[in-house]
C-alpha cells in the first residue's frame, strides 16, 4: 500500500505511522518547574542525536491555546534542565503511569511510586530506580509547526552533561550490561518491545 499522510488516506482503522519508525526509545524525563514541582513522562519522539557533546532531543505537541502544551516542555524551557531516565522493564507500569495528562502542580514521580534523588549538576531530579539517568543542560527548541494553525510539535535538545551509570549493569569486562538493564522501546498503538538477552544479536562492522 501507498498513502500520503498529508491526505489521511490509509484507509487503516489507526494511522499507521506510529508503528513506522521502530522501535523507538523511550526518553523517561524528569524536570522541575519555577515552583520546585516535580515533573516526569515518557517522549518515545526521543534519541541521541550526537557525541561531541552528547546531545539528546525529544519532542513535544505543543498548541498556541496552551491547552495540549506539555509541562515537560515549559520546564525545560523556563529552567534550562532536565533528565532522561532509561525505561527499562521492571519499570514498565510506572513509565505508562508517568504519561498521565494530570495539572502541572501533580508529581508524577510520587505519582508512580518511584524516588527522586538530587542530581549533581542540574536541579531536575533523577529517578533513583532507574539504571541510567543521563543530567542534561537546554540547547534550544526547533518548532516544527502543525497541519492546524497554532500547533506542532517542539523538538527539544539537550547537552548530556552528567551520566550516572547503576555499577551492577556494567560488566566485567567495562561494557554496559544492555541484556541485564533490559530497556523498553515502543512499537506504535499500546505496544512496546523488551530487548533482553534472547532478543541481542551482533554483527561486526565492515572494515
Ligand atoms: C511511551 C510513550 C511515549 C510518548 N511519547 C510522546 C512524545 O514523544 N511526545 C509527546 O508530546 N507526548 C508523548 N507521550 C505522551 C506524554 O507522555 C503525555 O502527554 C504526558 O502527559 C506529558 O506529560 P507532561 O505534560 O508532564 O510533560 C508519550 C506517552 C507514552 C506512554
């Protein structure tokens, strides 16, 4: 099949396109607004997008009403800092439950049961429960602008400035532990994949 999104002819009973570009990783962040109030959610628009410096984007829907404006965005924006945390399976239900459309003055980190600890460099929190928590500091957004007047989305980046690594996922060997942290990626609908040691493969690279 053939379909041009900008017609919204793919006859499908759901637009596909969510279920296109798998899987994706999940960017858990953790930020705080002007108030002190904690804030976490899930941005499966996420990824690293370079090494030097490390930097991390994620994208949020954004409306000129501000109604569909997300807090993760406005804290970023006005404090300059965040957090992304790894979602991993064990901490599934909590990842779905942070992804809740609640008032900004709700914490979803008590929300979800988990434990903010302080981070070193930037004054978003870090998810203790989670293996990787990576402290980031705002370079800039990039509105991309919507079909209807007034939304889009607005890609975030951020300067990875501080990585905190659980000791227990790094091997003997000095690798990352990917099969023992086993992370989450999203497949699109309500779908998710686990990649665990059954699911890792390797291949060299061509010389
Ligand atoms: C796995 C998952 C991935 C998500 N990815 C995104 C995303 O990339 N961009 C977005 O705007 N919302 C995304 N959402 C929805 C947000 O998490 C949700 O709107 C949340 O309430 C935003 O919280 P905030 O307003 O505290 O930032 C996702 C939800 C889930 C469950």
């Amino acid at each position: 099949m053939f379909y041009e999104p900008k017609n919204q002819n793919h006859g499908l009973p759901k637009n596909p396109f969510n279920s296109l570009v798998i899987p994706r990783p999940i960017g858990w962040i953790s930020s705080i607004d002007s108030d002190g109030v904690f804030n976490l959610a899930p941005y499966s628009f996420f990824n690293a997008v370079c090494y030097r410096p490390p930097t991390v984007m994620f994208s949020a829907g954004a409306s000129s009403t501000d109604d569909r404006n997300k807090d993760t965005a406005r804290n970023v924006e006005t404090t300059g800092e965040f957090v992304c945390n790894l979602a991993i399976w064990e901490l599934r239900e909590q990842m779905n439950l942070s992804s809740a459309t609640l008032p900004p003055e709700t914490d979803e980190i008590a929300l979800a049961g988990l434990t903010p600890v302080g981070s070193t460099l930037v004054k978003a929190p870090r998810i203790a429960e989670a293996p990787v928590q990576l402290e980031c500091k705002y370079v800039k957004t990039t509105l991309i602008p919507g079909w209807d007047h007034g939304d889009g989305y607005k890609v975030i980046f951020g300067e990875v400035i501080g990585v905190h690594i659980d000791d227990a996922m790094i091997t003997e060997g000095g690798l990352i532990d990917v099969a023992k942290m086993m992370p989450i990626g999203r497949l699109g609908y309500n779908d998710y994949a686990r990649v665990d040691a059954d699911s890792i493969f390797t291949i060299a690279r061509p010389g």
